[in-house]
C-alpha cells in the first residue's frame, strides 16, 4: 500500500492585473467608511455633547445619573459633584458622583412633578 499519493506539477500562474491588489483593498475600505460613519462618528458627537453637558452644569440643576438615580446639583467639583437626592430630618440627603455618571440634565421643575 502506498500511502503517498503522486505530486504534480501546476501550471506556472499567469501575469497579474496590476490593478488588481488595490482592487482587493477596496471592500476593506468602504466597510471602514461605513463602520466610521454607522458606529464611530455618532458615538464621537454623543461624546462631545455630554462633555458639553457636564461643563454647563450648574447649581440647582436638576440631573439623573446614569444609574437612574435624581437628585439637584448641590456643589460642584472640578471631578466630582454632590447631588442632593432626598430630604432627610436633618436636612437634605446628599450624595458625591463622578461628574462622568450623570446621565442627562432634566428639565427644571421636574423633580417636584414627580
């Protein structure tokens, strides 16, 4: 029994269309065009926005984290911000944040519709 089969010579291949690699490139480029304008550019726009945002933050502004949590904007930071949540009997409960975690700002008045 032979367990080698028999190899044979191909062909020499024939001359290439010098077009051809660049032609090879091109889906490769069109899918990054529409990865840059379906998946990046909007999430760098919604970046940019929420770092607008957060700068015009002021105090008394009415926010909800990303968390789901709401609360009035009791002091600033230049990383953090302390929210006032509740009313406590002793007075307002207040939390600290990273400014990064407020999600969006409400519109005033919102919190004592609720």
């Amino acid at each position: 029994m032979l367990l080698i089969s028999d190899a044979f010579a191909q062909a020499a291949p024939a001359a290439q269309d010098p077009s051809g690699g660049l032609m090879g490139l091109l889906p490769f480029a069109l899918m990054f065009v529409v990865l840059w304008f379906l998946m990046i550019r909007p999430q760098m726009k919604k970046a940019k926005e929420h770092r607008k945002m957060i700068g015009e933050l002021a105090k008394g502004d009415e926010i909800v984290t990303q968390g789901g949590v709401l609360g009035r904007v009791a002091k600033i930071g230049e990383n953090y911000i302390t929210v006032e949540v509740a009313e406590g009997k002793d007075g307002p409960v207040e939390v600290t944040l990273q400014k990064q975690a407020i999600g969006a700002l409400l519109p005033k008045g919102t919190l004592k519709s609720l």
